[in-house]
C-alpha cells in the first residue's frame, strides 16, 4: 500500500471538526500549505477507499 505524508493544521474555525447529527461519523478539515500540495494531490487515488489517518503533532 502507498504511503502518503504531508504536514497540515486544523484551521480556527467552528467547523474544522463535524461530528454527524445521528452519531454515525464526523468530518475533519484541514489546513494544507502550498508546499505539500503535490502530496495531497495523491489522495485522489484514495476517493472511494478506506485508509488509515495517523495523526502526529511536529514542532
């Protein structure tokens, strides 16, 4: 399985996190810099997948 890494933040916004009314998921938005674009690019190949998020705080 391909690995895709690239550095982003929670933006400060209310609605960064979105729990689903009914309980059954939420939505997260990210904060991407223009730098890593190409990376994130490559989740296009990941639209209709589950994958694994791991989450890891950098200084």
């Amino acid at each position: 399985m391909q690995k895709i890494e690239f550095i982003a933040s929670l933006p400060p916004i209310q609605s960064a996190i979105n729990i689903d009314g009914q309980g059954n998921g939420a939505r997260i938005k990210l904060d991407i810099p223009a730098s890593e674009l190409a990376r994130v690019i490559e989740l296009q190949s990941y639209i209709g997948e589950s994958f694994k998020v791991t989450i890891e705080r950098v200084d």
